[in-house]
C-alpha cells in the first residue's frame, strides 16, 4: 500500500514531467509555425505531430495526478516555475538549432522520466511507474528521429 508521504513524492514527480512536456509542445508548435528552409514542409509536418503528441502526453501525465487524487498544475506560470526545459525564446533559429533543441530536450526529458518512474517504484506505484517508462521510451524515438534528420 502506498503511504501518503510516498504518494506525495510521486506528484511531484510527474508535476516536473507535465511542466517539461508542456514547455515542450509549446517549443515544437513554435517550431512548427516558424521553421523556414528548403525542408519547411518535411519540418512543419514533423514539429506539428511533435506537439500534438507532446500535448496529448500532457493530458495524459496530469489525467495520471488527478487518478492520485491530486489537483494537476494547470498554468503556464506553473509550468514555467516547474520546468527543466529552456524556452526556445525570440531569437529566430534556422531548421538546424530547432533540431538540435528538440534532441536534447528529448533526451533529457527520457531521463527526468526514468528518474520520476524510479520514485514511483520506490512508491510501489507500479502503474505510475509502467506509465512513465512508457512516456520515456517515445521521447528516445524521438530522439532517434531527430538525430537521424541531422545526419
Ligand atoms: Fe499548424
């Protein structure tokens, strides 16, 4: 059974997780509107299914918060006090940086992943758990995606 206290842990967890991944959708839709070059239409068709994943997990992570009887972070100014994720910012960046951004935002939030499911399991949360290995496996295919379109 799990105790309050390791439940606790738990939300805090996937509170990190749902502010990296919705700090991250709002990059890849940027990405998406903004991105120029002779590969825009393979690039915004990428980015766009990016964040539209990205905003479904979202829902998903916090839908798995309120099942913990927990209430979710539902602002940006939560998100943004939450996230390890840098904003892209105002600077216009070519295809390349975007690329690159996303792959090491990719990668480092696969890692925050398998570190919160880490604390699930040391909540004995065995479903949370199966839920953020899983969300971490999609985000190293991602990964592999946008190292491959580096080259
Ligand atoms: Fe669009």
């Amino acid at each position: 059974m799990t105790s309050k206290t390791t439940s606790a842990k738990t939300v805090k967890a996937l509170e990190g997780v749902l502010a990296d991944t919705y700090v991250l959708a709002v990059k890849a839709h940027g990405f998406h509107w903004n991105v120029v070059g002779s590969d825009f239409v393979a690039l915004h068709g990428f980015f766009g299914d990016q964040y539209e994943a990205l905003f479904e997990a979202a829902d998903d992570i916090a839908e798995r918060i309120r099942a913990l009887g927990s209430p979710a972070p539902a602002s940006l100014a939560a998100f943004l006090k939450l996230t390890r994720v840098k904003e892209a910012g105002d600077k216009p960046l070519d295809a390349k940086a975007m690329i690159k951004q996303l792959l090491a935002d990719n990668e480092q939030l696969s890692a925050a992943l398998l570190k919160a499911a880490e604390v699930a399991d040391s909540a004995e949360d065995a479903v949370t758990e199966d839920f953020l290995v899983g969300r971490a496996e999609w985000h190293d295919k991602q990964a592999w995606m946008l190292r491959s379109l580096l080259g």
